[in-house]
C-alpha cells in the first residue's frame, strides 16, 4: 500500500509565518511606496481578530494594499522564486530537512498541503524535494495576470481536507489505496488529523498539545 507524508507549512516546516512576511519582501521589489500603507494592513488585521472578516478576505485585503489589485505573473514569478530561497534558508527548522528526507527515504510520497499561496508554496515544496503542493490559490485574468482575490477558498482547516480530497480525485486515488501521515503544529488542521492514519503534533500550539497528549499522538518539539 502507498505511503503519504502530509506536511503543513506555516510555523510546522517553518520556523516563523510566511503570508505578511511574503507581502513585505514582495512590496519592496514592486511599490515600496506600498508599506506606507502598513498600518492599514494592521487594521485589517484587528477586524478579522474581532471576526469582522473571515481568514480569506483578510489575506485578499492585504494582498490588494501591499501589492495591489493584480501582478503579472513575469513579475511575480521571480519573486516568489526569491521568497522560497530566501525561506529555504532562513526560515526553515534544521530537523525539517531530516524528518522530510527520511520520510523521503522510507518510500513516502511527500505532500505540502498549506494555506499559504502557491506562488511561493509551490517553488519552495521544489526545493525541499516534495512530490506535490497544495496551496491556496489565485484568480487569474487574461495573459496570466495575478488578482488579489482568492481562486475557490482559502485552504484552511475544513478547507484544507477538502483540497486533499480535490487532490484525491485529479490523482485517482481512493482513500483505501494509501496510509497518510499528517504532520502539523495547530488544532486548525483537525479536519486532516482526523482524516489521516497516522498523526504528528509538530511545533504545537498549547491547544493541539493538550489535544495530542490527551490521544497519544508524537509531539515534536523544536524549539
């Protein structure tokens, strides 16, 4: 039977979170004028806090005020080359690099599923040797243009199992031909831990760490 390793990003592979950061780096390089407008993104975020908006309208939001309504893609695509590098080096936990390549090694398909956006998830999963990526996507115009709007929904928690099962179907798997393994550091992915055979507490919040020691599941903790 096939095996899967299953790998959130965020604060789980990484050490820090991705989106903002992604959103800084990439402003500097388009409108650095753009960071002016910091202060708005904060705003931003104190309304999705006070539940005024959802997790996707907040990153479509941001994304519309630091980077603006849409992007080329020969514009972004290098960026977010540069991003992942940059991510790769900086940001990503040395006992990663192992779990992920003995996982490798002991025959596993690797899969990084994350709500993070493709743009970058998908040319740093290629440095760290994964077979798939996962992410949250955006909607396109015409000649590949990039809006600041999100292409279905944002791949988080219910959302995040059901893009794994979206991936299922396009890799005719069913759900009997293979063992998963999911690893991931919050209890917003408990639709997948739920869903998976095997699952790993990585870098967990104090709520999936009570969650994981009350149902024996690994915790590793890197510091």
């Amino acid at each position: 039977m096939t095996e899967i390793a299953i790998y959130d990003m965020d604060r789980t592979i990484t050490r820090r979170a991705t989106w903002t950061p992604f959103l800084i780096f990439a402003a500097r390089r388009i409108d650095p004028w753009r960071l002016l407008l910091l202060p708005a993104v904060l705003a931003v975020s104190v309304a999705y806090l006070l539940r005024m908006i959802d997790r996707g309208r907040l990153k479509e939001v941001n994304q519309h005020l630091l980077l603006g309504h849409m992007l080329h893609p020969d514009q972004l695509a290098p960026i977010g080359e540069e991003f992942a590098e940059r991510t790769l080096r900086d940001n990503v936990h040395a006992q990663a690099f192992a779990l992920i390549e003995a996982d490798r090694k002991s025959g596993r398909r690797l899969v990084l599923a994350t709500a993070s956006f493709a743009y970058y998830v998908v040319p740093l999963a290629r440095r760290l040797g994964f077979d798939d990526a996962l992410a949250t996507g955006s909607m396109r115009g015409e000649g590949g243009v990039v809006y600041a709007r999100i292409d279905g929904e944002n791949c988080y928690a219910e959302g995040k199992l059901r893009l794994l099962h979206r991936w299922m179907e396009q890799e005719n798997l069913s759900r009997d031909s293979f063992t998963a393994r999911f690893y991931s550091d919050s209890p917003s992915d408990m639709p997948a831990f739920e869903w998976a055979d095997e699952r790993i507490a990585v870098n967990p919040t104090a709520k999936l760490r009570r969650i994981a020691e009350k149902r024996g599941w690994p915790i590793y903790a890197w510091g």
